[in-house]
C-alpha cells in the first residue's frame, strides 16, 4: 500500500471496562484493521490490562514503556538548536528525565522547571509501578548507584529472597542505557521510587542502603563502594562497611584505607571511640609497614580512659558477635598493646578469640578477617607470657590465611611459626614454615619489609643453632643494625646481643641489654623481653665467668640455663630440680633436645658412659642440632661429647669454634672429707689455723695438713684463691 494511503489512529482502551466490554471493543478493532488493510491502529491499554485478547484476535507489536521513552540521541534532537540550553545540557536532561517527553520538554523550555518535570514523572510512574510493581521490589534498586548484571544481582541477593534481574528493570523501564555502552538509572525516576520505598519504613531503607553498598563493594571494590556511600551520604552503611572490609584494604594498602576513613566526616568519625582509635593507628602506617610508638608513660588501666571505653563498647556489642563487634575488639586489644598494658590485652585476646569462636557459629565472616584476629591475638599472649595458647592461635591463624589466599597473611604467619618453632628447638618445623613463607612473601605488596622481619629472624636462630656464624651474620644483615619499635623488638634486641656474645665481647651484650632497659622502661616491662632479656644476661654470666650466681630472681630465669648453670657449680642434684620445671613450652626459648641432654649429665656427672653416648647419638641423629651439643661440652666431664658423634668435618669444625668461645670449664666438683668440709666452714667464719685446732681439740700441725689436703682438691694455692674456688663449685 502507498505510503499516502496510510492512516493511523490512536485508540485509547485505559478506561474501566468490564470483560464483556472489553471483547467487544476489540472484536470491533479487528474488524476495522480487515476491513481497511491501510489502517493502523496504536492501542493504549491500562498497565493492568492484559495484551492477550488483543493479540489472539489480530497480528500486533507491543511497544513496552521503555520503547515509549526517549533515549540520548533522539532527547538531544528534541532540545534541538531551538532550545534554551546547548548540547551539554541536552545530555544533562536525559540523565535527569531518562526521555519522558513531557519532562524533557519541560526541562528543554525551561531548565529550572525541575520541579515540574518531577511532577510529571512521579504521576505516570505511579500509575505504571501501581500494576508493574504492585509489591515494590523493583523500586527498590532505586539505592543502587551503578548498574550492571552482577551488580544488580548481588544487590537483591543480599536481602531478597527472589533475586530480580537488569533484564527486568530495563524491561519496566527504569533502567536505560547510558548512550556509552552502560546502563543508568535517571535521577527523576530514581528520586521517585526512593520515595514510594521510603513510605514502607525507615528501617527498610536502611536494609537497602547497606545491600546497596555491599553489592557494590563485592562486585567494584570496596573503593567504589565507599565513594557511592560518601555521595549519598549513606554514613551508617558506610560504617558498615569499613567494618566488613577495612581488613582486606590494610592489607592491600593501609594508606588507602586512611584516604577511604579521611572521607568519613568529622561528626561521624569522632561519635565512637573505636574510629578514634583505628585512625590513630592508621596514622603510624608507612610505605614499608608500621612504625607503631613504644609505650612512653607508665601503664595505669585505672586511669586509661580510652581503655576503658573501648572495653564497654566491646562488651556490649558482644552479645552479638559479628564483623562489628570484632573490629572493636581488635582495637581495644591493639590500644592496651600500645599503651604498655600487656596483661590487660591477653585478657582481652582471650575475650576476643571467645567472641570469634561463637560468631563463628552462627555466621560466615571474611577469612582475612579471622587470620588477622588469631594473629593479633596471638601477639598479645605472646607479649604478656601465655606461650602455649599463642601458639594456638597461630596455627588456627596460618588456616584461615590459606582459606583468604591473602599472602600478606600467609607470609606474615608462616614466618612468625617459623620464629616460634626455631625458638621451641624444633629445626626441622622451622624449616617448613620457612618455606611456607618464602612461597607467599614474593606476591607481598605493601608491609613486604614488615612481614619478612620474623622470618630474617628466624633464619638467625636457626643458623646459631647450627652453629652457623657466617649464616647467622648473614641473617643479621637483613635486620636493622638497632632495635626498633618492631612489637617483636624484645626478639630482635636479644638476637643483637647474642651476636656480641659470639664474638666474645661479654661487656658489651649487658651493656646493651641495660641500656634497652633504661631507654625503653615500660615497653621492657612486658613478660616477654623480661624473661629473654633475664636469659640473655644469665647466659653472658655463664660463658663470661664459667659459673652462675645465685640468689633473688633466678626463679623468673630459663629452668635450661638454671640446670646448666648449676652443673658448672658442680650441683646435679639442684640441675635435676630445675629440669623438672621445664614447661612444655617456655615463650622464646630454645629447648629440643637440651632438656634431655642436661638430664643426662646430671644424672652422669662424672662424664658420659657407653650406654649414654650411644642414646646421645640416636638422639641428635634423629633431631638434633649442634647448639645443644656445644651447651652440652660447657659442662664438666661432657667436653669431649663431640668427638663421640657422627659429624661432618665441617660440623665438627663449628663445634670447636663454638667451645672455644666458652671459658674453660672448671674440674669436676672436689668430693670432700667430712672434717674437710667443717675446716672449709671454719675459714669461710674468719678463723686462724690456731682457733679451728683448739675448736676441734688436736693440734695445729693435724689441722695444717687438713687444709693442704683441702687446698689441693679445690686447686687453690692460699685461703682466699681456695675460698673463691668452693664457692665457684657451690661447696
């Protein structure tokens, strides 16, 4: 048909009609498109209406709403050159009407006619939504900044039983394409469905805020995420989600998550003294890791108000463990840290790990999140001494860092584990955690040198336990020359000391160890550098002088270097008491095989029998490093054990290197006559030679030839050479 002969009219069915009168009507359209095969006809049906009828009686296109709007380019030659507002204008009001004709000619007349233009999009959506959309789940991706497939899908499955789809938000019209590509939501018909959703609650709209940025955050990063909240001012969900996600950005980039809290306005930061906290710690961060400050005042719970706060708020949110009530806890943990008090915060890793365990339970939570918390609760009951339940958490914690794949996590565990198997005498475990380590550590991105630090330091122990001096500088070298403000500090400034100590200069080991005292107070105070700091100095004394004082303190002091020390006084007996209060694990301190060792000795004090060096040699075939045996030939009777063992030459070589830095040790402990020992404390009281005959009732000359007798098993030339001696021997 020519195109002249063509007619087209406009037939208007949005009346209420009833079932019978709506056949009629279409009955009676069908018959006028046969009859007239150049007419056209555009039907206007009410949203409720169904197309069914219609289409079962004659061929027909449907034109949905979305094909009823105008998109960019056709709103752009609308505006037309006749317009008041130029092209850039014309794209504006395609964003702001999303091509509802009358509102863009509206906006096109007039570009402050916003208002109007609003009107005219609420009354035609509110009719459309009232059938579309009869329970408003559509309308609720009106919280949704950006829109794509993914993003709209993680959007209703966050709260949504029915999960509803891009597709079905284009087809009813709200959604359009962008013109580049995209997809948009135009700002009018967004504004209207905010509306009609927030008429069903405040406490809906909350939910959707939050789905909104969580969606965004799961499917354009949490980056993203945060600038859309920051532009709706959508802060409570905003919160919300720094406390999901604050630890996957930190161990991205802890500046970037400064940049991300910066942006959190003032009125909203300082409301909880949680966020307080976390940007505090925040502000210590550096391009390598953290520089954290020693505690500087002395640590007083009772005055520390910030303490105490964080307390409560921890505990009240407790009672319903969840990604929120974590974070809080992590906090108030790191704060006691800082502020010096150590018991304090093993008290509240404790409360914490609680916490995690029952959230556990009943929800899934970020596994970094989880490893970051058995790893920081780790370090706390470290600090504060409570070694085996550390331990614990470490390894629970190198499990959760796998489940993450954060290699920041599985490096920074792996090497800790590392440091804390080399210290407990288990070589061969150190050498697997050490190879976890050494797998992750080269995907670290930031905090690199921070995470490698335990493990340099395990590396050092390890090669002492080798007896590997030029290993051991080597593993030095990648420390700093000084201790810094490292939490494992206390670890580093006994490893700097031990270096003094192989090359003999004694004076400058305690020198060192004092001087950390005097400058780091409060910081040295914690159990930790305490007891390694004590094992240092008892250690120095041991090498130094060959013997071991006692008196006040030693009962804090490492029970393997007490029963050493007292088999070089010549005391098995009191050597056996101490072994028996070795723990199972005793913080940092090396142990393996030297327990047995010791007891050993003791049990054999006049040096080793067939029956012991062959159970000696299973024993370092199987496990055994050579730190042990060299603490074993300090022992009187036991020099020689070395030669007794299947070494390699070079092995052998590092053993005597080791010995030779030893002071010769003193013969066996003397066995004396009873009337010896009564003349030794007779001496010992100041009495002449005369006294001690007239005490006795015999004569001087018997007397004389006791106390050559004397002289002679103590190795001793006069009284006062012989007197030292006993007392070197504890007699």
């Amino acid at each position: 048909m020519g195109r002249r002969n063509l007619q087209v009219v406009v037939h208007s069915l949005r009346g209420r009609y009833g079932p019978r009168k709506f056949c009629a009507l279409v009955d009676r359209l069908a018959e006028r498109l046969r009859s007239d095969p150049g007419l056209h006809l555009a039907v206007i049906l009410a949203p409720a209406a169904s197309i069914w009828d219609l289409a079962s009686r004659t061929p027909c296109l449907v034109a949905k709403l979305r094909y009823l709007l105008l998109d960019a380019g056709k709103t752009a030659q609308l505006v037309g050159a006749g317009a008041h507002v130029d092209q850039l204008d014309a794209h504006r009001i395609h964003e702001l009407s999303g091509g509802w004709l009358a509102a863009v000619r509206a906006l096109a007349a007039d570009p402050k006619a916003d208002i109007r233009a609003q009107q005219v999009i609420r009354g035609g959506l509110a009719i459309w939504l009232a059938h579309r959309d009869p329970d408003g789940a559509l309308s609720e991706a009106g919280f949704l900044p950006e829109f794509d497939r993914r993003t709209v899908e993680a959007f209703y499955g966050e709260f949504s039983p029915a999960v509803h789809t891009l597709e079905e938000l284009v087809e009813a019209g709200l959604v359009q394409g962008d013109g580049q590509g995209g997809w948009m939501m135009p700002r009018m018909v967004r504004q209207v469905l905010v509306e009609r959703v927030g008429l069903r609650g405040r406490e809906l709209t909350a939910v959707l805020e939050q789905a909104a940025v969580n969606a965004m955050a799961a499917t354009r990063g949490v980056g993203e995420a945060v600038d859309s909240a920051v532009a709706q001012r959508s802060w409570p969900a905003l919160l919300n989600l720094l406390l999901e996600h604050w630890v996957d950005v930190f161990i991205g980039n802890p500046k970037e998550l400064g940049v991300i809290a910066g942006k959190i306005p003032r009125f909203i930061s300082e409301q909880t003294e949680y966020m307080r906290v976390g940007l505090r710690i925040l502000g210590a961060t550096d391009r390598d890791g953290m520089s954290l400050q020693l505690p500087a005042f002395e640590p007083d719970y009772a005055t520390n108000q910030t303490a105490q706060r964080l307390h409560r708020d921890a505990e009240r949110l407790y009672g319903k463990p969840n990604a929120h009530a974590l974070t809080v806890g992590i906090l108030e943990m790191l704060h006691l840290r800082l502020a010096g008090l150590y018991p304090e915060a093993a008290a509240a890793a404790t409360r914490l790990r609680a916490t995690l365990h029952q959230a556990l339970d009943t929800q899934k939570l970020n596994p970094a999140l989880v490893a970051l918390i058995e790893l920081q609760t780790r370090i706390s009951l470290y600090l504060a001494g409570q070694d085996v339940q550390a331990r614990q958490a470490y390894e629970r914690g190198f499990h959760w860092a796998q489940v993450s794949g954060k290699a920041f996590l599985l490096a920074d565990v792996a090497g800790k584990l590392a440091l804390l198997k080399i210290l407990e005498g288990d070589s061969a475990a150190a050498l697997r955690w050490l190879a976890e380590h050494d797998a992750a550590i080269g995907d670290v991105g930031w905090g690199r040198l921070m995470v490698a630090r335990t493990a340099a330091m395990a590396r050092a122990y390890l090669a002492l336990a080798r007896l590997d001096y030029a290993g051991f500088d080597e593993a030095m070298g990648a420390l700093p020359p000084t201790a810094d403000n490292d939490e494992f500090w206390s670890v580093h400034a006994q490893l700097l000391a031990l270096q003094k100590i192989n090359t003999g200069i004694f004076d400058a080991a305690r020198a060192l160890i004092s001087s950390l005292r005097q400058e780091r107070r409060y910081a040295a105070a914690s159990p930790l550098a305490q007891r390694l700091f004590d094992d240092t100095l008892m250690l120095v004394e041991i090498l130094q002088g060959g013997v071991m004082r006692t008196g006040a303190g030693s009962e804090n002091r490492d029970p393997l270097l007490l029963a050493l020390g007292h088999l070089l006084n010549g005391n098995p007996d009191a050597a056996l008491v101490a072994l028996q209060d070795v723990p199972l694990t005793r913080g940092l301190r090396r142990r393996g095989n030297l327990a047995l060792y010791l007891d050993l000795a003791a049990r054999n004090p006049l040096g080793p029998t067939p029956a012991t060096l062959q159970g000696l040699r299973r024993l370092h075939r199987d496990s055994g490093v050579l730190y042990e045996i060299s603490i074993l030939g300090l022992v009187p009777g036991w020099s020689e054990v070395g030669r007794s063992l299947d070494l390699e030459p070079e092995e052998f070589q590092r053993l005597g290197f080791a010995l030779d830095l030893a002071p010769t040790p003193l013969p066996r402990r003397p066995d004396l006559t009873v009337r010896e020992q009564e003349v030794l404390r007779q001496l010992r009281a100041g009495m002449t030679r005369r006294q001690i005959a007239e005490a006795g009732y015999r004569s001087e000359n018997t007397v004389k030839t006791q106390m050559r007798s004397l002289y002679r098993k103590l190795e001793a030339s006069d009284m006062k050479r012989a007197l030292e001696n006993a007392r070197a021997w504890g007699l």
